[in-house]
C-alpha cells in the first residue's frame, strides 16, 4: 500500500441513492474536518462535479487516501478493507444484493482510481455494526439454502450506528451505552437498531435497504405476495420491481406528490394523501420501537437521528406521543428548542437527538486501515 505522509489530508466519500456527500479530513489521528460537500448526483455522472470540488480544496494540501461508505459486505466483509482488485471485484459480485446502491459506489471508486491510479481506497461497510446479530434475528424464514447463499438479514446504517454509540456513551457514559437503547435514524432511507451492551440486536431493514419502516421512496415491509403480485399482474422484470418499491413508494407512493418530509407536513392539513403518508410514516416507525422494546426487555434510551430525525420535530413528538406506554414523558418546548435530549426529567425513557457524522466515521476507519498497512509495509 502507498506510503502516506502525515501532512496529507483523507478524503470520505459518502455516496447514497441521490447524491454524493464528500468531507476532507487531515490524515492524523483523530481525523479532523477541513471541508465538506454534499454534491447532487451520483455514480460516474458525479466524476466532473466530485473531481472538481477535490481540486478546489488544493490549498488544504493533497488527497493521499480515499474511504468509501460502502452499503453492503454481503456475508464476506464485516470489517473495512483496502479495495485491491480482489476486493474489487467482490464488490461487483455483491451487485445483486444492493442494485440500487452498489454501482454507484463502486463507479466513483474507479473514477478515483482513474484520476489518481494507486491511491489508497478503503472500504467501509454499512452492515459491519450488525455482524454479532443473533442468529434468530440474522436468520430469514426461508430454506436453508438460500441462506447459504447469504440471503439472511444484514442490517444497514451501520456507519450511522457506531457514530451515535460512541457519542451516546461521550455525552451520556458507558453505563448508558451498555442499556436498552433504541437507535432511529430516520432521513431518506430509514432504519431503526435494537441494541443491548453495545450489540446490535435486530433492525428494521433486512437483506436489501429496502425493507424496514416507511421511508422517502421505499416501501419497507410488505407481504412476500405483494411483490410477486405486482410483477406478475403487470408482466414486469424483476429489475422493474424493484424499482418501483425503492424508487416509486414509501412517502412518494402514498402521497402521489413528493416524497420530501418537511413538504408533506407543510401539506397535511388540507391534503388527504399528505397526511396519510406522515400518519403511516409514524405509525410504522412506533411499531418498530414498540417491537424492539420487546426484544430488549424494556427501553432505557431513544436515540434520534439522520435527517428527518435530527430536523422534524412534529415528527418527533408524534413517536414520543404515542410511546407514553413505554415511559416517555415528553418535553415538548426543549423538542421545538431541538434540544440534545426531548424527554423531561421524570421520564423513564430518555430521549436524545444526536446528529449523525458518517464521514467521520469513514474517516477514522480509512486512517486506521490505511496507517495499519504502512506499519505492516515497513516491517517487511
């Protein structure tokens, strides 16, 4: 692996279903922000726009490492990985277990390597927090050999999950950290976790990011006959399925206008299929705490995030509304302060809102894997 000097800077590339967020860091232990982008493409039809913020940020010095959020390690990764061409090419192989998501990641690591050829990349994997899931949770009710093939319950958001465990365990203490803890990390895509001594325990989405709880353009959950009665009604491929449940449902099906949160609840009260589309937002995302609490035996901490979680407060409120049973005594003026914690003081749940920082996370994580290999190198 290329030698890295420690003047140069770490590039996190964070590239979802819309747009590429890009964050530069010094390479140094802890990484520290030095500028960030959140660009509106994606794929290879983001090489000009991601090329040209990378050389705007000449006067920071030189990128000399690249870390990619990558949304899925199948059952062979669950820890970051330089991408040599092996691991390149089981990316390629992974294709069909994220179609949506793993193309696209996969082309701006070529444009990058393309621009910059040998430059260390490293992969870091959204399913990686859920590797100790247990088996009852992992385990898909379907024939055996399918899940020898990989087909079992992954979980997603990972990035996201460790991020807010550690700030949890900052802000809050070990103790906490250790308990029953609830993490919603709701934005575009959302997913919840269920975790118990920092182990993840169950979460909403499965093997594809699709399934789980409402969300902006998916579906989440549906009966299995659903799908099959909905390709075979209408004579369409398997690819054209799938888009219609990522691409055409979730917030956007049931509203039939817009999939964006802050525009339906701005729409609600005199749009049937506005309000229709929060109610069914909320409902599914406090079914998912209810049945997480379950598996848990009880919730000590509710953890808001992502962009929906972070920003909309009505929402907020109408989960921790409708969670009372469990304990959540709300606080609404700190939630319209969006305050770091929303429930008061008598409540037996807390309930924080804790933004996000998956960058940093690939940032620590690319540091560390790409420092390894230069120790690894010079004891040779």
């Amino acid at each position: 692996m290329t030698k890295v000097a420690v003047n140069q800077l770490l590039l996190a590339i964070n590239a979802g279903s819309s747009s590429v967020k890009c964050a530069l860091f010094t390479y140094a232990p802890p990484p520290t922000l030095l500028a960030r982008a959140i660009l509106g493409c994606t794929g290879a039809t983001c090489a000009p726009a991601l090329l040209a913020w990378i050389d705007a940020q000449a006067a920071h010095g030189v990128v000399a490492a690249v870390g990619h959020r990558i949304v899925h390690g199948g059952p062979i990764y669950t820890q970051p990985q330089p991408i040599t061409p092996r691991v390149r090419d089981d990316l390629a192989r992974l294709v069909s277990f994220a179609p949506n998501h793993l193309p696209d990641e996969i082309a701006i690591i070529d444009v990058l390597e393309a621009h910059e050829p040998g430059i260390p990349q490293v992969a870091c994997f959204d399913t990686a927090f859920h590797e100790r899931m247990p088996e009852v949770a992992r385990r898909l009710p379907i024939p055996a050999a399918y899940d020898r093939r990989g087909v079992r319950r992954y979980g997603f958001h990972g990035l996201s999950y460790t991020y807010l465990m550690e700030e949890l365990s900052r802000v809050a203490g070990a103790d906490a950290a250790r308990g029953r803890i609830v993490l919603a990390h709701l934005g575009n895509g959302s997913s919840l976790a269920a975790v118990r001594d920092g182990i993840s325990l169950d979460t909403t989405m499965a093997f594809t990011p699709i399934g789980g709880v409402v969300m902006s353009t998916r579906s989440g959950d549906l009966d299995p006959g659903v799908v099959t009665y909905i390709g075979r009604s209408d004579g369409l491929s398997s690819e054209r399925v799938e888009d219609i449940l990522s691409k055409e449902s979730g917030l956007l099906g049931l509203s039939g206008s817009t999939s964006d949160m802050q525009q339906l609840l701005a729409r609600q009260l005199d749009d049937a299929s506005a309000q229709l589309a929060v109610r069914s937002y909320v409902y599914s995302v406090v079914k998912a705490i209810g049945s997480f609490a379950a598996v848990l035996g009880g919730l000590d901490t509710l953890v808001f995030s992502g962009g929906i979680g972070e920003h909309a407060g009505e929402i907020r409120a109408r989960v921790c509304d409708a969670l009372a049973f469990l304990g959540v005594a709300f606080d609404s003026a700190s939630n319209d302060a969006h305050g770091a914690i929303i429930s008061r003081d008598d409540s037996r749940v807390v309930v924080r809102v804790i933004p996000t920082n998956e960058e940093l996370m690939i940032a620590r994580a690319t540091y560390r894997v790409v420092a390894a290999g230069e120790r690894h190198a010079g004891d040779r």
